[in-house]
C-alpha cells in the first residue's frame, strides 16, 4: 500500500510524503503505482522548476518527501490538486492507497 501524508502548516498544505508500492499488480504493471509516481514527480518538478520555489526534497528508494519552509499560495493550489487526485486514485483502486494530513 502506498502511504501519502500531507503536511500543514496553519492549515495550509506544505508539502507531502509518499512511499510504498500501491500492490495492485506486478511492479512495472502496477497503474495505481505509475499514476501516484507521475502525479507526484509533476508537483515536485511544478513546485520546484517551473516556480522556482524553495523546498526542501528528498528521494530515496520507492520516498519522496518535499516540504516548502515558507508558504505560497501556487504551490498550495498544486498541493491541493495532487491531494485531490490522490483521493480519487484511492477511490478507483481501493486498498492501494492511504492519505493522512498532519499539522508539522
């Protein structure tokens, strides 16, 4: 199962960490697995490439962890969207996917 928790900071979303493999078929196969990865290698790129904006990353094996130190209101807009989509992933391929929020 894929974990993804999202972190807020004063209730705004600032950044997530994903890990795990989704288990819904053989890796390389997995569609639940390869629609989280691209999603989520998008809002990274987005957050940091395309908005220049300063986040700390870090990817390790099948983790990636992105926290901005400071809030922006784009990347919140991004944050929210990949939350969004990552709820209707776990809807459509349910028991692959788990989404917690917390307040760091």
């Amino acid at each position: 199962m894929i974990t993804a928790e999202f972190f807020k900071r004063n209730g705004k979303l600032c950044g997530f960490c994903i890990k795990g493999h989704a288990g819904f078929a053989d890796s390389g196969e997995d569609i639940a697995c390869a629609s989280v990865s691209s999603a989520v290698q998008l809002v990274a790129n987005t957050i940091t490439e395309c908005f220049k904006i300063k986040a700390d990353v870090d990817v390790f094996g099948n983790k990636i962890q992105l926290v901005m130190p400071h809030s922006d209101e784009n990347a919140e807009k991004v944050l929210d969207g990949l939350y969004l989509h990552l709820t209707l992933i776990s809807e459509d391929y349910e028991g692959t996917l788990k989404i917690t929020t917390s307040e760091v």
